[in-house]
C-alpha cells in the first residue's frame, strides 16, 4: 500500500507541474486529490520540489540499471524520458528562477559525467583540473541546450525537436573526448 500512495503523489504532483507553475501547487491541493493526510504527504517528502526531485532520481536509476554499464546510452535514455516533460521542466524553471533550475541541472549532469570519465580508461591521463574544466564544459553545453529548448515555443513536435539535436550532437561530437585527452595527456598544464 505505501508504495501506491507515494505513487500517487508522484503522478499527481507531476500532473499539476504539467499545468501551472511549481511554486504554486500545495500541499494541500495534492493531498485533496490522492485522498490522503498532510501526514502522510509528509511520511513521503519534505516538499512538492522533493517529488520532483526523487523522480528525477528514480529515472536517472532506472537509466543506469537498463543500460548496465553503458553511461552513453543511459544518458541519452534519460533526456528521451525528460523530454516528455517540457512543460513540467518549463514550469519549474519559471517557478524557482533560472539560477536555482542551473545548479540543480548541473549538479545532475556532473553525476553523469563523474560515471562516464571514471569508466573510461583513458581518462587515467587526465589531471585533476583537465578533467573539472572538461566537465564544466559538458554540463554547461547540455545546460544551454536544455534552457534554449524549454524556452522556444515555435517547433510543433518539441520532443522529435530534442532528439534530433541529441542525435546530432552524438555524431557531430563523435570522438572528440578521445582527442580532447589526447590533447590534455600531449600538452600537461605548466605549473
């Protein structure tokens, strides 16, 4: 039963988040629709962003587990699966402000990037601050992709839009973190 219930929460607070802004969905408006206590609301999460964010988890979990070891793939699993929900992202972007919805995005893409450096061998050539300014570079290119996406209204099918930008970026990116350690091994910082 309690699984149900905090599902429950999960897909109504994601339903409201498709609809109006974050910050003004409550508590209360939540617990009204699933039938249940504050308490028990608060059994489950701290907060309406908490939902989210656990969700987010959930499906970052789900990414990594389907595709054992391949952090590539799982990656671009976990955009497809964030794509279908523009509007929420949109909504939580306008509701807690473009700084805040950066940190948070970033602090998700470095936990990609840290799995993704530490599987490949070759990164054993990067030093430590190579591979910080690489991952910076990554989370802030995936960052601007994102925003720039959320933010135009124009293209009729948003999610082929994404994707076909993804499938881009995956050929047109092919192989350059190979040479970029190349790079870093062939031409250490002075100190």
């Amino acid at each position: 039963m309690s699984q149900i219930t905090k599902n429950a929460i999960t897909e109504e607070t994601l339903r409201l988040a498709q609809i109006k802004s974050v910050n003004k969905i409550t508590v209360r408006e939540i617990t009204k629709n699933c039938d249940i206590t504050r308490n028990t609301f608060y059994y489950y999460f701290h907060d309406v962003f908490d939902v989210l964010d656990q969700k987010l988890s959930e499906l970052i979990d789900q990414a990594k587990e389907q595709y054992d070891g391949d952090i590539e793939k799982a990656f671009f699993m976990l955009i497809e699966k964030c794509a279908s929900y523009k509007k929420l992202w949109k909504n939580i972007l306008t509701s807690i402000g473009r700084e805040k919805f950066s940190n948070y995005i970033l602090g998700r893409m470095r936990t990609f990037l840290d799995i993704y450096f530490d599987n490949l061998d070759e990164t054993k050539y990067l030093n430590a601050n190579d591979r910080e300014l690489i991952t910076q570079f990554y989370e802030e290119a995936f960052l601007g992709i994102m925003i720039r996406w959320l933010m135009n209204s124009k293209s009729s099918n948003d999610i082929d839009d994404l994707m076909y930008n993804v499938d881009r970026i995956k050929i047109l990116f092919k192989g350059q973190l190979t040479l970029i350690i190349n790079n870093s091994r062939n031409n250490p910082p002075s100190q």
